[in-house]
C-alpha cells in the first residue's frame, strides 16, 4: 500500500510545489492539505487524483501483467476502499489500537 502523504512531501519537494500551490492547483482547503501531508488524513480516491494531478503525476491502476483479471479487479477495489476508509475514519488505527488495549486490560 502507497503512503500518500509520503508520495505528496516528495513530490512537492521535487517540484518546488507549495501547500499554497497546491490549494490554488485543486481548490482543496489549506488546513485538509496539511493533514494530507501529516498523515492525520488521507484523501478520498478522487481528491488523490485532483492532487496527483496537480503535482504533474497519474495513477497507474494497471496491476501486474501475471494477474487475472479477478486479481487485478480485487486489487483496485481493495486500494480504492482502503484509501476511501482512511479519508472517512482517519483516527481508525488509534481506535483499534485503544480498543485493544481496552479489552487486554
């Protein structure tokens, strides 16, 4: 799995793209983007494509050419709602690890 916020602080490190750049670029708000760039948030599957694009890059979705069809479609759906799960629930890590440490007590 792809770490979008790592994917974002070096591409705008190569580019010399700012967070200001990137709000005038997709018209996301300054403070969304600067949770994007923490890690505190991560975008839902059509703002990553808004910032990629910004950032002069696009999605690959095409799998490796060894898998079935059935693999590479589970595959995409497995990302998108993944990365869809983190745009909703963005505290889901400390939640579960709170909630462990909860019942183990």
């Amino acid at each position: 799995m792809i770490d979008p916020a790592a994917v974002l602080r070096e591409r705008m490190n190569e580019t010399g793209l700012t967070q200001a750049d990137l709000v005038r670029l997709t018209g996301i708000g300054r403070s969304t983007i600067a949770r994007y760039l923490t890690g505190e948030n991560t975008p839902a599957v059509t703002t990553w494509f808004r910032l990629l694009s910004a950032l002069g890059l696009q999605a690959d979705l095409s799998p490796s050419p060894e898998w079935s069809l059935a693999e590479r479609v589970a595959e995409m759906s497995a990302n998108a709602a993944e990365l869809e799960l983190q745009a909703v629930y963005p505290d889901r890590q400390r939640i579960v690890r709170d909630n462990f440490l909860a019942i183990a007590s």
